[in-house]
C-alpha cells in the first residue's frame, strides 16, 4: 500500500486528531456542554489511576486499529456500521472504528469523574448524546451505505429522502412508520365497546361482553395522561383490553382527552378527582356493583394511588383491588429521567407553566425518544433522510408518534411533588383533593408489575411500591422494558416472568429475586389469575351498554377524544 493511498491519508488524519497530548484532551472534555438541563457546568476531577489505564487503553486500541488497516478494512462490530458500503470500503471502515474507539473513551472519562452520582450521570447521558449525534453514519458525506444507494439509484434516493425530510419538518416529527397506513379506530383501537360517559377530561369506555357470563366485579383500566389509551389495544391478537373481556371482566377503560388550551389550567387534582375517582363512581352507577377492580398503568397507576388514597382519607372503599403495571408510588429511583430534575429545572417548569399553559406533546416525546437516540432518533435520520426509504409499518410506533398535550400546572406540580420531592410516600405531606395523602391507608390486595429493561420506570421503583402499600401483595417482574414487557401476550410463546413463591418482600428487588423463580412466557396469565380471585361470582354478562338514560352509549369505541391530535 502506498503513502498515497485513501488510506494513508486517513492514517495521518487520524495522527494530527488523535495524537494531541491527554491535558488538551482533558480540557476539551472539560468545557463540553453537557446539557442545558445544568445550569452551572461543575469544576471536573479525574480519577487519575482511570486516567491512566484509559490512557494506555486508547493507545493499545489505536495501535490494533492501525494494525488492522494496514492489513484492509479494520472489522466493525456495530450495526450502524454493518452493511457492505461499509466493509468494502477501508476509509469509511476507518472512520467508523476510529469514532467507536474514541466513543469508548470518552465514555470512560465520563465514568471516571469524581463527582457525585447524579452529576456523573448527566455527564454520562451528555457523551452519549453527543457521541450519538457524531456517528459517521449520520452525515451522508461519510456514510458508506447511504453513498452507495445513491449511486445505484442514479440519486433517487437522495431526492426521495429529501421529499422525506420535507415531509417530517412539516409534520413536526420524525416519521418511525408509515402513519398513512393507520388510523385510529379502523385498524388501531378496535375492540368492540362504546363511549357511555365523558366530561372535560376523559371519556369512558365500556367493551361488549365475549363471553355469556361476567364476573360481578367490573374492571376499570386508568392508562397514563402522557399517551394515548390504545397502547392497550393495538391489535385484536396483543390487546391487553380484549384479552381482560375475554377472561369474562366487564372491562371499562378511561380515554383522556387531548389538552388544549381550554385545559390549559387542569391541575393533578383535576386528574384525581374529576377523572380516576370520577370513572370509579361511574362504574359503580352503571353496573351497581359495591366494588371495582381496577389497574392502572404508569402515570395512570400514580393517578390511581392518588385517588385510592383520597378514598381511603374519606372512609370510602369502592376498590376491592388494584393492579399497578410499571408504576412510580416510590420516586427515590426515577432512572435516566433523574438526569433533567432538579430544583433549577422545576422552578423554571413552574414559572414556565406552573399557573396555566401547556406542556406540548411532541416536546415529551422527543425527549423520550432521546433516551434511546440510536434507536429512536438517528436510524430514523439515515434511513428516511440519507436513504431515501419509507420506515415500515409499525402499530406500536404510530402509537409512539401520536403525542399528547399535558396542562402546564398539572405537569409542574408531578414534577415538584413526585419527581423532585417524593413527597408520596410521606404520610401527611402531601394534600391532594384537600386530603391529606397516607398509603398506609390504602390497605387492598395489590398485584404490582415491573419490567427488567425499563428504563422510564425502573423494576427497581416499581417494586419498592412493596414497602409503601400495606395490603395484601403480589410482586411480578417481566422481561423487556416499559412497553414491550407490559403488551406481551400469551400465545406469543415470548420472553419470560420471575414470581417468588413465598410471598416474602424484602427490602431490595435483587433480594427479592434471591428467592425467585423464572418462568417462560407472558405474565398475563398469572395476572389474570389473581384478578379472578377478586371479581366475585359470574353473572350473566349485559345486553346493551351503560345504564338508562344518564349513562347512554354516546358513541363508538374509541371514542373521539383519542383521536385528537396535539
């Protein structure tokens, strides 16, 4: 190989970058703006033995770099880097193991900071953005791949991602499927069922019976505010909701309406008062039965513990047991969110939006997409702007992209309370629709889910709800993260559960799982066995929905407010 060759030029580009001396390279890193969430960038020390060994590690690592492009393209172990356009060509090879080398380090000086916990998280959430944002394969003039394409389309491709591009900026966001192919109600959101209530914040779903016989115990469903219900109801084959009318429960689900600025002003008692508590004395009125059953999912559980608390403070007890999947009760672990709280960035929520507004959807929704960037943001990027190509069709993914509106004092005061103060698990510190909040009077059975890989509600946070309610307990972990661990049906034959036998819950989950046992499969039928224990006898199931003229079925499910757009 001659000193001019593509890659020899590379070699040298890669000294005069690479070979500056460590203290330049420390000051560089130093004055990296890792976020605007930091108000003040804090003055960073390094661990000098991390220092050292990440020093002798970089340069053993560089020299097998060097080694393997002398001998042809260096091998990548990455799948943005793992098509032909990258392995055929050496230069674009280089590049791609040369940012992955130095990615690599500079995620090892993050991890050798010396500062506290929470500060070496945003460091560490801050090189990952950035690193992400660099990859080589998201700018077309280093993109192997996306070169190649253009070349075999004779620049079709290149058009075709500009149309893309101008397609996504007029909508907002990034398009992850082909939106064009779904629509609410027609092939999303279709189990059977009728709008039998609405007031300003949600309406009620009651679903037609499928089986001859219902349990006299109904089943009311709280999903979160922050997204649409239909996350339950997908598809016929993994809807949470039809499976639950399968099982013989006369399901009802809330359908919160989409803020605008009318609501602008709804605080969290709004959402407690007026929306779960108001749903649970609807169910009541409707079926007449003494006691529901109820679930509540993410920030629709925290709502329903609220309202059970609320209750429970009046003497009321019309829940006979709740279900709380991938639910925040205990904030002492709030996982890569904790990276954004602190008191700087609430005040500035509650001057923002604390007293009226909206927090908009699709500003919640690029946030989360930015907790996984490569997976959510930038192969997005390279395969509709840079390739050209239409994202597949993906229910779950519309249902990603089909933001929600949050009202402005609601979202600040969540923020304060939970996030910030974890004021929930303090009896009597927090007042919630003029009561005073103390779990240990929310004393029912509860079944309580966590996901293994969820990083929005660690399994961590989700058991520690085990040390705050004090009735009667059943603990689940599933595997997968926030979404996909909670929508996993049985007769997919995937992933698998840990149950513990005993009924023990210690003080930790990963003693919890000391004594646990992994099983294969959904943990949809355990949940539906244990709900089964509290539904009461089976009656024969209704005819129509609703009841009498005060609780008339309005409308066809889903109902219309699921279908407004922020």
């Amino acid at each position: 190989m001659n000193s001019e060759s593509p890659w020899a030029e590379s070699a040298q580009q890669f000294q005069q970058i690479f070979g500056q001396s460590w203290s330049q390279a420390l000051q560089s890193f130093q004055k990296m703006d890792l976020g605007a969430q930091m108000p003040t960038a804090p003055a960073l020390q390094l661990s000098p033995p991390k220092l050292q060994a990440l020093q002798q590690q970089y340069l053993k690592e560089a020299q097998e770099l060097w080694a393997q492009g002398l001998q042809g393209a260096p091998e990548v172990k990455d799948k943005r880097f793992a098509g032909e356009g990258w392995a055929s060509n050496p230069v674009a090879a280089f590049s791609a193991a040369a940012y992955l080398l130095n990615a690599r380090t500079l995620m090892g000086l993050a991890d050798a900071v010396e500062a506290d916990e929470k500060t070496k998280a945003r460091i560490r959430f801050g090189v990952e953005q950035w690193m992400a944002a660099m990859a080589p394969s998201n700018f077309l003039a280093f993109n192997a791949e996306a070169q190649k394409k253009a070349i075999e389309t004779k620049g079709e491709s290149i058009a075709k991602g500009m149309q893309n591009l101008l397609h996504d900026i007029t909508q907002g966001h990034v398009s992850m499927t082909d939106e064009s192919l779904f629509e609410v109600g027609r092939n999303v959101a279709t189990t059977e069922g009728a709008v039998v209530f609405e007031n300003e914040l949600f309406q009620l779903l009651e679903y037609k019976p499928l089986t001859a016989k219902v349990y006299e115990r109904p089943f009311l469903l709280v999903p979160p505010c922050i997204n649409k219900f239909y996350i339950l109801d997908l598809q016929p084959e993994n809807s949470l909701i039809r499976y639950a009318v399968e099982q013989g429960h006369r399901t009802f689900v809330v359908s919160w309406r989409n803020p605008d600025d009318s609501l602008a002003h709804k605080t969290w008692d709004d959402y407690v008062e007026d929306g779960a508590m108001a749903a649970i004395d609807v169910v009541q009125n409707i079926t007449g039965a003494e006691q529901i059953n109820a679930l509540g999912f993410c920030v629709g559980g925290t709502i329903l513990s609220n309202a059970l608390a609320v209750l429970a403070a009046r003497g009321d007890e019309p829940v006979a047991s709740a279900t709380f999947l991938t639910t925040l009760i205990d904030f002492s672990d709030t996982g890569i969110l904790d990276v954004f709280i602190d008191e700087a960035f609430v005040k500035f929520r509650e001057m923002q939006m604390g007293s009226g507004g909206l927090m908009k959807g699709q500003d919640l929704a690029s946030t989360f997409s930015f907790l996984r960037p490569n997976d959510l943001v930038w192969n997005y990027v390279v395969g509709n702007y840079l390739k050209g190509e239409t994202p597949p069709p993906f229910d779950l993914l519309y249902w990603n992209s089909d933001s929600t509106n949050l009202p402005g004092p609601f979202y600040a005061w969540y923020l304060r309370n939970f996030y910030l103060e974890n004021s929930l698990i303090q009896p009597g510190k927090l007042t919630v629709c003029g009561e005073k909040m103390d779990l240990g009077q929310v004393d029912l059975p509860v079944y309580i889910y966590g996901s293994r890989e969820d990083h929005i509600v660690p399994a961590t946070a989700a058991y520690a709800s085990t040390q705050v309610l004090p009735g009667k307990k059943r603990f689940v972990m599933g595997a997968s993260g926030h979404i996909a661990g909670v929508i996993n049906p049985p007769a997919k034959g995937k992933r698998s559960h840990w149950i513990r036998a005993d009924g023990k819950f210690p003080a930790t989950l990963d003693q919890w799982l000391d004594g646990a046992t992994e099983h294969p499969g959904s943990w949809w039928t355990d949940w539906s066995n244990w709900l089964k224990g509290h539904a009461g006898k089976q009656i024969a199931a209704p005819k129509g929905y609703g009841k009498g003229t005060k609780f008339k079925a309005l409308e066809p499910a889903p109902g219309s407010y699921v279908k407004q757009k922020s």
